[in-house]
C-alpha cells in the first residue's frame, strides 16, 4: 500500500463521516501555542463518545492515520502539516460535573484544563495547586500527565474513558502508567473523559489553596517567557534542570531564524513570529548536543514533535 493511495482513502474514511464538521487544509499554526505548523490534510470535529467512536473506526477501517489534537500546547507540529485525519473535541466532550460534594469530578477531554483546574481548587482539592497556570485541554493534560512538583493530574484519576476500534472502554488508573510527564495509553486512542477524585479534598481551605495556587503563577510569569512557545521544551533530567543545563552550555539567546531560546528562561524555545518547526528542531538538538557533549546527559524532548517535519 503505497502513500499515493492515502488521498483516495482519506476521501472514503471522510465519506463516512456524514454529519461531522470537517476541514480540508486546515493550517495547524493556528491550533497550536507555537504558532507553527502546517496544513492538516482534513481536521474533524467530534462532540460526543459515538462520534468519537465513528472516527477512530473510519480511519481504522480506511488505513489513514489518526491523529489527536487537544489544545496544542505542547505540540510541535512539522512545517508539512498532518496527514490523514486529525481530530478535534468539543460539544458533550467539555463538560464538567462535580459530583459527591466536590469529592469527584466528571470531566470530558474536550474541556479545557485550566477550568478544571478552577473546579477543583474550588472544591478545595491541594493537586490544583500543581496544575495552575497549564494551558490545554483534560485529554491532553491526561496523556501528558501535566502538573508540577506540586501536583500531577494522574494523581487524582480514578478512570478515564477512552474510544479504540472496538469501542468504547474505561481503564483504572493503575493501568494507566503515569509517570514524570508521560502515561502508557495504546497508540490510537482517543481520551474522551475522566473520573477523578480526591481524597484530600477541603483538607485546606480554598482561600488557601487559591492564594498557594495565584503565588505559583506569579513566580511563572516572573520566570517564564511571554512569546509563543510550547512550554519547556525538554524534560528535566533526574536530580538537575534542562534550563539549568542549557544556560551552563552559554545558549541564552541562541537563534536559529524566528525560533530562539528564551533569555528568561533557557528550557523555553520561543517563536518570535515567524519560525518554522525546522528552526525550532534546529534549536532544540542544538542544545541537546552541548548538552551531552559538556555534561554527558541525554535531555529528552517534552514537547511532542508530530506530523511531517522537513
Ligand atoms: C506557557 C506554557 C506553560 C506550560 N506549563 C506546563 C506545566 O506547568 N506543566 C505541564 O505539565 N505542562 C505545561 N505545559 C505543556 C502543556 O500545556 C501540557 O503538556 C498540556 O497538558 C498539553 O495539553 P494539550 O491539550 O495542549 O495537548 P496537545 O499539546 O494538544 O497534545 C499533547 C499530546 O496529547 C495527545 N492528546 C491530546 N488530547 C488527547 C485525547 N483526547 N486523547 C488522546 N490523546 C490526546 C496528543 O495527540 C499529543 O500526543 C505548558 C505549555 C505552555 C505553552
């Protein structure tokens, strides 16, 4: 099966797709914190479970890839776009629910992160604290396991709901495997929501909570850059800072075209208006390279690089 049928099958996993909003060429740059990235082949919208369902099947069914877009905040996408399908959610998939006297909430991958982060310090729960300040949506924070030292989201799962080819399934969070920004869902499936508790909930007060939660984002906007990026672009390395590492390598200010590394921040790459995803990539190994060469350390990328890079 060669690439040159790819259009011709697309065409049919869309033809399927009666009653779905899509978009043909759909300019990625424009879904992501980035700013960067190209067209993808066709964006679908899904706003509930089944329609969830109908597209992970299509593209199975079809052979075209699939791919998840949540709110790109932690995306690289190359400068030749997506090929295949690239789904968005929205609809029933951002709805929040609290349930149990604020002791659980019901959340869709499709809301965005920082109202279920308001949700939650709302109902005195200390992990929010953690997550404060973190851009994207729950899929997305879900498989990233997004937080900080203060708080991981996957702490608080209880199960999450996701769509494969057979459908509709739930998996604990044991099965999860959460880890230092990462998790082990199967590749191709899609998060639609999540069941989540915690225990320590109204241990503090939420006035409390908030203040905690309002002095970590005043210490980020003190530390971090306002230009587009995606975040730190690297994982921290155990017991050191990717930052930390990258400014002792003297790459402050380091730029290649519109993309540079922040001269506030040194684990940031920033895109000055008009960088490419190959600038960034260019950057980025940049340092990678300094890095290991000075201190023998590997730095792994955090920032997920998907699609057609060139
Ligand atoms: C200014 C800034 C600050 C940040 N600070 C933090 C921070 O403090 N802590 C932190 O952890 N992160 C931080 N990030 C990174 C980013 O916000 C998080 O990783 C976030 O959780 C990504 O969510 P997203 O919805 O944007 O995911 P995307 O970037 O859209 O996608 C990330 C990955 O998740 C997959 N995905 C998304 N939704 C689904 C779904 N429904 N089902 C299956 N797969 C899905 C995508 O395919 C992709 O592989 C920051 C980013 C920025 C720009």
């Amino acid at each position: 099966m060669s690439d040159a049928l790819l259009p011709e099958r697309l065409d049919a996993a869309c033809g399927d797709l009666g009653g779905l909003h899509l978009r043909r060429d759909e300019p990625l740059a424009a879904h992501t914190t980035f700013g960067i990235g190209g067209p993808a082949d066709v964006l679908v919208e899904a706003g509930t479970d089944d329609d969830v369902v109908r597209v992970v099947q299509a593209a199975a069914r079809h052979r075209v890839p699939l791919f998840v877009l949540g709110g790109g905040s932690n995306l690289l996408v190359g400068d030749g776009g997506i090929r295949g399908l690239t789904l968005t959610l929205s609809g029933a998939l951002a709805e929040l629910r609290v349930l149990d006297d604020g002791l659980r909430i019901d959340v869709g991958a499709a809301s965005t992160f920082p109202r279920l982060t308001q949700a939650a310090l709302a109902q005195g729960w200390p992990p929010a604290v953690g997550w404060f300040g973190t851009p994207g949506q729950v899929g997305g924070a879900l498989v990233m396991n997004a937080g900080t030292r203060q708080g991981e989201v996957g702490e608080v799962v209880v199960e999450v709901r996701m769509a494969g080819a057979g459908g509709l399934e739930r998996r604990g969070r044991a099965a999860c495997g959460f880890g230092y920004r990462s998790s082990a869902f199967p590749l191709g499936v899609v998060l639609t929501g999540a069941l989540l508790q915690c225990d320590s909930h109204k241990s503090k007060e939420v006035e409390t909570l908030t203040a905690m939660a309002h002095e970590q984002l005043n210490r980020r906007r003190a530390t971090q850059p306002k230009q587009r990026s995606a975040g730190s672009i690297f994982k921290n390395p155990p017991g050191d800072y990717a930052g930390r590492l990258i400014e002792a390598v003297g790459l402050k200010g380091y730029a290649v075209g519109g993309a540079g590394i922040s001269d506030v921040h040194a684990n940031f790459i920033v895109n000055s208006g008009a960088a490419t995803a190959r600038d960034v990539v260019q950057v980025a190994e940049h340092a990678r390279a300094l890095v290991k060469e000075r201190f023998g350390i590997e730095l792994e990328w955090e920032v997920r690089r998907v699609g057609v890079h060139r």
